[in-house]
C-alpha cells in the first residue's frame, strides 16, 4: 500500500488529536480541584450537626479554675438557644427518630432531626453493580436536605439544626407508614412548620406539603424567602465509574423552556432567570428529583461539582426558593422523585418535559429515539425474555426497513462502475486542461446517460439519524442495564474478555484496562463491510493533495477499537450486527438483483435520446462558467 505525503499528515493529526483529547480530559480533572475544595468545605457545612455536636463534646474543654456547674451551663445554653432561633428555641432538644415510608418500589427515610428526606433506597430490581444491593441514590452520611428561613431578629434558621415531632397519619395493609406528618413545633402551639409526607402506591413519588402557620409576623417572607437547600454526593451504582460520572448532573426546567441541564464533564453552575418548574439530581440511570407545581422563585441556584475522589459520582447542590407568600397561613405542594430514569415512571409525574431526563439526543435524534427506536424495543421485549435475540430482531427490522436505501445506494455505485471507462477517457482528454472543462464534459456525460452522481450520498444522508440514534439510545435506556448476553454481564455496560490490574499511562486513559470483545467483533466486521463497500465503488483517479480513501477508513476502524472499549456492549453488539446484516444484503444484491449488462443497455438507450437540462443543471452549468469566466479575467490581469 502506498502512502502519499498527505496521508501521512491526516494519519498524524488523528493521532495528535487523541492525544490532545486525553491530555484535556486529564487535565480538567486538575482544573476541578480547586472547585472541589470548596464544595468540600459546602459538604462540612451542611453535614448533619449531631455528627459536629459529637466531635465538640469528645473534645477536651480548656482548663480552668473556675467551671460552670450543670444547671448553670444548662441556663446559659437555653439563653442562647433563645437568642439565636426566637420562638423555637423549645425545639432545639430532642431525639432523632427515622420513619421510613415503604412500598413496593422505594424506602424512603425521614428524620425527625431537620424532619426531611435523608435516604432513599430502590427495593425493585435495580442493584448496586459492585455490592449487589439495593441502589442508594446517595450518601446519606455526606448529604443534607434542609429548609432554610428567617425569622426577625434572628437570622437564617436551618432546619436539620432543630427537631420535629412526628405523628403517622396513615398505613398501609401491612402498617408500614404512608403518610406522616413532620411539625417544628414553636413556644407558641398555634405557630408552627409542618411537612406532611405521602408515599404514593407502586410509585417513586413522595408528596410533601409545607404548612407555615401563624408566622406572618416573625417570618420574614416578603424580603427574605424560605429557600429548600439540598446537598447530596451521587453513590456509584454502575460498572466503571469514569463513564458513569460522564451522564451525571443537573437537570432542570425553567418555565416556559425546554429541557436543559449543567456540564456533565465539569464543574458547572447556574442562577435561574425564570421560574424553575423541576430540578433532578441525574445519575447514569437513577435520579432524585423535586418538582414544583407552583414553580420554585427566580433566582433559584444550581451546581454540579466533579469530586476528585473515587467514591462518588458528581456533588450536587441547590438553593430553591419556594413560593411561600406572607400570610397567617401559607402552604406550598412538592412532588419527590426518587427512582429510575424509566420512560414509564418519569412519565407517571405528569411534569412537563420530565421524561426528557432520558437524554435520547437532540432534535431529530431525540424524536428518532422516543417514537421509534424505542417502542421497538419494548414490542419485543414484551415476547421475547433474551435481550441479545432483542437487539439481533430490532437490527434486523431497522436494516430491513432501510433496505431501499441500501438498494438505491448500491444500484448507484453500479451505474458509476458502468460508466468508470468513459469518464476515465473524459479525464484523459483534458489531463493538464482546464479543470472547469473537464467538469463541464463530465457532468454532460451524467446527464445523456441518466446517471446521478449524488444519489448514491442522499441515502447515505438518510440513515445518518438512525445509526446516531442508536449511538444515544443504547447508554440511555435503562431496559438493558443489568441484562446479559454471551459473556457480557451487563448490555448497557462495557463487556471484558480480558483484563488487567496494572495502570499503564496514556493507554489506560484513552483504552482502559480491559478488553471489549463486542468491540473487537464490531471492528472486524467494519473493516470487512468498508473492504466490501469500497470494492463495489468505481475506483476514480485519487486527486492530488487528496487522502487514500482506503487507508483513511483503516485508521478510522482503528480508532473506533479506543473509542468503543468502554462503551455499552449493546451498542457493540448492535454495530456488529448491522455490519453483518449490511453485508449480507450487498452480497445478494449484487449476486441477484442488480445485472451491469442491463443496466449499461439502459445507458447506451438513454444516450440516443435528447436530454433536456434540469433546472438544478442549468444552474451548475451557469455557476462554472462564470467561475471560468472570473478565472479568465484573472488571467489577463496577471499577465
């Protein structure tokens, strides 16, 4: 094979280019670590004041002569309680107590210390890929959900600073607690903060409804709003971390706009401009959401921070100020979402948009996926248990309704083929001639004989949505995670035939440690359909200045060897099949359907016939000879 100076460049720059792609993913994960720290420093802050009460009281007070006795110490801690948290002072002192609401789908863990959300754990069939668990949708020992309000003359209270009294409100069959009320009681009893909670049947959606009784006049509400603050470091649920922490961030709605979120690869934050109607802390496949139908206030906060540790996925933080008005009585509805990123499930919310957490891609992509590719799938899986047979019916219905285009590209490249020789002599005839004459005399050429020369590139351009398509669907849908086939342990996963411990530099970031069998089959199988594909095109003169087409889609299945090692065995496999299934329909095609002889007859019949001009020629004629025209002026000048 013989290498030209400019294939030589483009096989150089690639490889410059991957090394520059993995010395930046490197280095933004330094450029992070200063953000780190201070959402680190945000974690302290908001972990759970016992834990700093505990570290206080194991610590040694500074000796001195005199020391306070018990009650007076006692006397002097009520009197700054007093101070600092007014009215409710009294609900400073208490004991933590969890309630856990329970169905089918979802535990979900209140305490009555802050008395708001403190774990959720999945109880369907969504397991912890390293711990075989239930999916934790966080740590809840470095995380905090709290309300945050200010009372006049007091300051900012936060909530999971004082504690709540708990009453059940309802059970289910099995007494499991459904419904329970949480109330920050003051010294006043007709004053009060009350959360009620309601676990939905079969669902994950906790409803929580916030009264603030009898607080028009301590609370400062028209000035300084009640805000709910929420801080959660995302548990690794998935197979490899790095590409789990790649679909990881911030999702949210402002009212009035699409769906829209924070970097999933850095650090990342955002000060609403509108109402926010939703806000999702999204994993890989799980997320926690709140969802407001009133909308959370302009000027709500949100942010993603990319950990440098390898025992979370993203740290996620939001202020949002909830619309509470002044009043004797005022209340706000929130809606909870802890559970999957299943089509069905998000759907059942009835929030706008909310299934969009799903990120099937944009635009066309995203359509392609949603009415499509996915309703596919889930007619298969309703008969058919294997998810491999799954993805081979599905490849094989999409291929299968492709086929015309396939057969409109292949009957092209024929009528090229059959028309090589003559076009050959056009090239001979005007070698070292004007370049315009000679496309002049081409494009005559394509237009006596009926061939088109594009209509091999428009079915090329019409099966470009579904193959990105499938590139968005497989890492998204949560219907394959956890399922096998052949020695893939999870389709929406990385498969490995092969691995290793040991961390070899720059090969390891841009490779990883293991061996993708799925991939290893899909890249042979390319290397065969484009050997195959090339040798059914005519094979034109390479241009000068031009790359060797042939060694570029070698280097091309190179690449694609590092690329797809650590994407979703499903997606391989489904390349794989494709690649087959495409060889399998030109090996017929062009063994029973398409006959050079016939199709050169029909060439030599429309010669003899006058050929009008298309409008879309007339225009390309006119457009070349004004080129050569300006050209001709150039000319002139310089000489």
């Amino acid at each position: 094979m013989k290498f030209d100076k400019n294939t030589i460049i483009g096989f150089a720059l690639m490889i410059i280019m991957l090394l520059a792609f993995t010395w930046y993913q490197t280095n933004e994960q330094k450029a992070v670590m200063k953000e780190q720290a201070r959402l680190d420093s945000l974690a302290m802050a908001n972990a759970p004041v016992a834990a700093i009460n505990a570290t206080s009281s194991d610590s040694q007070a500074p000796t001195s002569s005199v020391s306070l006795s018990d009650s007076a110490a006692k006397i002097v801690s009520a009197q700054a309680d007093q101070w600092r948290y007014g009215l409710f002072a009294p609900s400073r002192m208490g004991q933590a107590q969890d309630f856990i609401l329970k169905n089918s789908k979802v535990a979900v863990t209140l305490s009555t210390r802050g008395g708001m959300i403190t774990s959720a754990e999945m109880l369907t069939e969504y397991k912890n890929f390293h711990t075989k668990e239930n999916v934790k949708l966080w740590s809840d020992s470095l995380s905090a959900m709290k309300l945050v309000f200010y009372l006049n003359g007091q300051g900012p209270i936060k909530s999971n600073e004082l504690f709540f009294q708990s009453q059940i409100l309802g059970t289910d069959a099995e007494g499991n607690p459904q419904t329970v009320s949480m109330k920050l009681q003051s010294n006043d009893p007709g004053k009060y903060i009350e959360y009620v909670y309601q676990l939905l049947p079969d669902a994950y959606q906790v409803n929580c409804k916030l009264n603030i009784v009898g607080l028009d006049r301590e609370m400062e509400l028209s000035s300084k709003p009640v805000a709910l603050e929420w801080f959660a470091m995302g548990n690794p649920n998935e197979k490899g971390l790095s590409a789990e922490r790649q679909k990881c961030s911030v999702f949210y709605r402002e009212t009035g706009e699409d769906r829209d979120y924070l970097s999933e690869t850095s650090s990342d934050e955002l000060r609403t401009e509108k109402d926010l109607h939703w806000m999702a802390f999204k994993q890989d496949y799980f997320s926690a959401a709140v969802i407001a139908p009133a909308g959370f206030k302009t000027g709500s906060y949100l942010q993603i921070g990319v950990p440098t540790d390898s025992v979370s996925t993203k740290n996620y933080f939001a202020n949002l100020i909830l619309p509470v008005s002044p009043g004797s009585a005022s209340s706000t509805d929130l809606q909870f979402y802890l559970g999957p990123n299943d089509y069905k499930e998000l759907k059942s919310t009835q929030a706008e948009e909310f299934d969009r957490i799903i990120d099937y891609g944009w635009s066309i992509i995203g359509t392609v996926n949603r009415y499509c590719i996915r309703p596919l799938f889930w007619f298969f899986q309703s008969f058919i248990g294997s998810w491999g047979l799954i993805i081979l019916l599905v490849t094989l219905t999409i291929k299968t309704v492709l086929f015309p285009i396939t057969w409109k590209n292949l009957l092209s490249s024929a009528k090229m083929r059959v028309l090589k020789p003559e076009i050959d002599e056009i090239n001979k005839k005007f070698e070292g001639k004007d370049p315009i004459e000679k496309q002049q005399a081409t494009m005559s050429l394509y237009r006596q004989t009926g061939v088109n020369p594009f209509a091999g590139c428009i079915p090329v351009l019409l099966q470009m949505p579904i193959l990105y398509a499938m590139f968005r669907f497989f890492p998204a849908e949560i219907v394959l995670r956890g399922k096998s086939f052949w020695w893939a342990d999870d389709l929406a996963a990385y498969d490995s035939i092969f691995s290793w411990e040991r961390h070899i530099p720059i090969l390891s970031e841009i490779y990883g440690n293991h061996i993708s069998g799925f991939t290893i089959l899909m890249c042979i199988s390319t290397y065969l359909y484009s050997q195959m594909s090339m040798g059914s095109q005519p094979q034109m003169a390479q241009q000068p200045g031009m790359p060797n087409m042939k060694v570029m889609m070698n280097l091309f299945t190179v690449m694609m060897l590092f690329f797809f090692n650590n994407q979703a065995s499903g997606l391989a496999l489904y390349y794989f099949i494709a690649n087959m299934t495409s060889i399998g329909q030109m090996w017929v095609i062009k063994k029973y359907f398409i006959d050079e002889d016939a199709i050169r007859a029909k060439i030599d019949n429309n010669k003899k016939k006058p050929k009008s001009k298309s409008s879309f020629m007339q225009r390309l004629e006119e457009a070349q000879k004004a080129q050569k025209s300006k050209l001709d002026q150039i000319k002139k000048q310089s000489k």
